[in-house]
C-alpha cells in the first residue's frame, strides 16, 4: 500500500483507514456471480475428447468405415453371386 495516497491528520500522525461498515456476509448477487464465473472458467479450460486423442479417433473412424464397405461388399457379392 502507497502510504502517500492514504488520508493524512493535520498532526503528521498517519490515520488510519476506518470501514465505516461491512456487511456480515456476502450478497447474494455475489455469490451467484462468483459461481457463475467459476464455472466459466472451468469451462474456458477444458480440452474435448476429439482433441486430447485425434489419433485414436481417427484410426477408430477409419476402422468403422472399412468395416462397414467390407460388410457391404460381401452382401453385394452374395446377392448377385448365381444360384444353383
């Protein structure tokens, strides 16, 4: 704290800074304020899935579509294979 900026007394003895009253706990405003802030920051600072493994993601993508044309290849060939 800058000692110059505080309120002086014409004596030189420093005075001291008074509160002239304080509220005996914190307002309701304020605490729906601080809760709604603390949950923008956890928000702010999460990572999603897609990014923490895009690896993995991708491979398990890649892994679904080859799956899903093998199966389609073998329904196309079983119904346009000949009957006996």
């Amino acid at each position: 704290m800058n000692n110059l900026l505080a309120p002086q007394r014409l004596s030189g003895l420093p005075d001291t800074q008074r509160l002239t009253s304080r509220p005996p706990h914190t307002s309701l405003i304020d605490r729906v304020a601080l809760h709604i802030g603390l949950r923008l920051l956890i928000w702010s600072t999460r990572s999603p899935r897609l990014t923490l493994d895009r690896e993995a993601h991708s491979r398990s993508y890649r892994a679904h579509a080859a799956r899903a044309a093998r199966e389609h290849g073998y329904t196309r060939e079983v119904l346009l294979a000949p009957r006996p």
